[in-house]
C-alpha cells in the first residue's frame, strides 16, 4: 500500500520548483495551486489556476508541472485541471511569499 500522505508531500515539494516567471515565487506559495487528489494507483490529480488568463506561460507552466509531478517515484498519471474560478488573487498567497514580495 502507497503512503499517499508522503506522495503528497513529495507532490508539493517538486511544485516548489515551479516558478511564475513574473513573480521570483514558487506557484505552491502564489497560492495557485488549488487541490491535490491521489488515488490508490497513484494517480495524481492537480486543479491549478495562473495569476492571470493571459500569463505568458499559459502553455508552459502547466506543461512543467504536469511533467515534474509525473517524473516522482509512486505517480502514475498526471491530470492536471486548468481552472480560472475561482481567479486568483493575492489573498492566496502564503505569508512566506507575502513577506518575500514586500506585502506584509
């Protein structure tokens, strides 16, 4: 039986390497990371939005995550969910990418 919580874990870890190229913050503390759902095979499901619509890295970004999230040890499948609803804001930042950006 897979450890889901750890798989998890290493899920956020490798999202942390994700980056906004318009902001030097890792997407998991931009708080563009919505929900992730691991079932018993390890499929891994990932609802995302970006800053905006018309981000730059619109194609890319979800690309990189899909492909880093898949390259872990335990993952099956990757699906990643684009969602713009709800938008996203800088309210759901981290205190920690607040505090980088100068908001707090």
């Amino acid at each position: 039986m897979m450890d889901k919580e750890k798989l998890e874990q290493s899920v956020i870890s490798i999202l942390k390497t994700c980056y906004d190229p318009e902001i030097p913050v890792d997407i998991w503390e931009l708080g563009l990371i919505y929900q992730i759902k691991i079932d018993d095979e390890g499929n891994t499901y990932i609802k995302m939005t970006l800053t905006s619509p018309n981000c730059p890295v619109a194609e890319s970004l979800p690309k990189e995550v899909k492909e880093k999230v898949k390259s872990l040890k335990g993952v099956n499948d990757v699906y990643l969910d684009l969602v713009f609803e709800p938008a996203w804001s800088m309210d759901k930042m981290s205190e920690e990418a607040k505090l980088e950006l100068g908001f707090l």
